[in-house]
C-alpha cells in the first residue's frame, strides 16, 4: 500500500491519490466501526461473566425457598414469591399474570 501510494503521488499508478484517498478512509472507518462492536461485545461478556458468578448462589437460594415452601407459614410464603417476582398483575377478568424476577426466571424454564 505505501509503495502504491508513492507511485500514485508521481504518477506511476493506476490510481488515482483521491482514489486512494478514499479506500484509506473506508478502511478506517471500518476499523473504527470494528473496534466499536469489539468493545460492546467485551462489555456484554463481562456482563454475562458477572451474571454467572451469582448462578450457585441464587440457585441454591431458590432450592432452599423451594423446600420451605410446603411448610412455611403465610407470611413466609408471601416473602418467597414477593422475592421470586417482579410483579403480579390481576385483570378485571381475573386473568392473572405473573412476571417472575429474571435472577429466578431462569431457573424456572
């Protein structure tokens, strides 16, 4: 490339320096736009690292909620779905709908 950008600057080219110009610019207008998805990618895995490290914790979190659950009393048991959900939704036609706190969604399934 330096070799093809000195022969263009005297005239020895088949391009032209604008032309070169050009596809200097969109290469690095593509290498700007890689690094910037390399980042978001590092920082979405950093993310999911972080969220895997709190895995055995909930799960095992979960699993004891889940063997109390028969023989917790109601307050207790209002406790472990209050933790369990994010919100609980009742409709005018009684439809009710749930939506379980993501921490605990994925156990789940």
């Amino acid at each position: 490339m330096q070799a093809e950008i000195g022969n263009s600057l005297i005239g020895n080219s088949v391009y032209s320096p604008d032309d070169l110009a050009a596809a200097i610019k969109i290469a690095k207008k593509t290498v700007e736009e890689t690094k910037a998805k390399l980042d978001d990618v590092t920082n979405k895995l950093e993310e999911a690292k972080s969220g895997a490290d709190n895995v055995p914790i909930l799960y095992q979190r979960f699993l004891g909620w889940a063997n109390k659950f028969d023989t917790a009393s109601n307050e207790q048991k209002k406790m472990i779905i209050c933790s369990l959900c994010d919100r609980i939704e009742i409709s005018r036609d009684y439809e009710v709908r749930i939506v379980v706190d993501m921490d605990y969604g994925q156990f789940c399934g």
